[in-house]
C-alpha cells in the first residue's frame, strides 16, 4: 500500500532508474563554465573562476553514493512482534523535474524474525538512493524494496516528509510547504493497529503528529 499527501503531480514510472556512467568531470567543469557564460557572467571573474571545476566535483561526488556497503544483521532469536522504527534520517537528493534539491526526513519501521538489521546499514540505505536524480514518491518504494530485500520479509513500512526547493524557491514559493509518502508492506498494510504505531512514532519524530 502506498499513500502520499501532497499536490498532485505527473505519473512516476515504474522504471527505477540508477546512476549512469561515471561523471565526466572536465566535461560538467566546460559545460558549467559555458552556462555562466550564457547567463551573462564571466566565469573567469574572482569568485567565480574554480566554480565550474567545484560543481562538477560535487556533481560527480553527488552521483556516486556508495552502494557496495555490506548490510549487517544480526541473529536475535528472542523477538516477537515486536515494532522497531529508526528515524531521525536526512538525506538530500535532487527533484528530476527541476534539478533542485530536495531534503527527505526518512523513518523506517519492521518487525524482526529471528534476525535484527544493524542501525547504520538504515541511513546508507536512503543515501543510495537519494544520490541521484529523483522523485519522493519512487525513493519512498525504492528504500522499501530494498529494506525487503535485506530482512528476507514483507513487513516494512517507510515514512518519508520531504522539503522540496521547487515548491519553496520556484513556483508558488510556499516555504513551509512538506510532502509526506508512504509505502507499506505485509502486516503495515493489513495491521491498522501496527500501522498507526509506526505512523504515530514517525509523525511525533517529525514534531507533525
């Protein structure tokens, strides 16, 4: 089950696109210093020369999340039913649509069988993700995919409230606008007692019950 609360937007494809080939740093450092130049600056001026090798340095850093890290869990064979939500996640990534950051607040609720999923693994999970050009809605079922696959269950939930500069900055210019999605598997999307809780703990970590 998924659910968002947020303006309506274009349908997202159900393709999940993954960073390309290496960044071609020199390439994004000429191509930075050729925008500056049509947007009536001069990219050798002080403050400005260095700038277009910085981006494309960041932009290459930006893509290039380490996905390769091991996932750690950890045998705990006395658990029964029992909630456990990690939150308090930031991650930035970038809104396809306008090439403008986007800041997402990530909680993550399951519940353990027999095994537990080493907390950091959690937060380098949603950077993989994040590190690239991306919609909230996809990232929110992306992280849940993969959070399945690494528990060898169905029973994961994740809350993502996102603050996107397209809407603060560009547009409408609502700063205090947030969109908040969710994305629920196995017993979340047919427990509504163990889905409140999980919403309930996400919600007040985000100060928004």
């Amino acid at each position: 089950m998924t659910s968002s609360v947020a303006s309506p937007v274009p349908a997202v494809s159900t393709a999940i696109p993954a960073p390309g080939q290496p960044v071609d740093t020199g390439r994004v450092a000429a191509l930075i210093s050729q925008l500056l130049v049509e947007l009536g600056e001069d990219p050798t001026r002080e403050g400005l020369a260095g700038t277009p090798d910085r981006v494309a340095a960041w932009w290459k850093a930006f893509l290039s999340p380490d996905g390769a890290a091991t996932i750690t869990c950890f045998t705990e064979s006395h658990l029964s039913d029992q909630l456990v939500v990690v939150g308090g996640m930031s991650v930035w990534s970038l809104c396809e649509h306008h090439m403008l950051p986007m800041n997402l607040q990530v909680a993550v609720g399951y519940v353990p069988d027999g095994e537990v999923v080493g907390l950091s693994k959690f937060g380098r999970i949603a950077q993989q993700f994040a590190g690239r050009l991306q919609v909230q809605e996809r990232f929110t079922r992306q992280v849940v995919e993969r959070l399945t696959e690494v528990i060898g269950g169905k029973d994961v939930a994740v809350a993502v409230r996102g603050v996107h500069l397209c809407m603060s900055m560009r547009g409408v210019r609502m700063e205090e606008a947030r969109t908040t999605t969710v994305h629920t598997g196995g017993r979340f999307g047919t427990d509504p007692v163990l889905s409140q809780q999980f919403l309930t703990v996400a919600a007040g970590q985000w100060g928004a019950l």
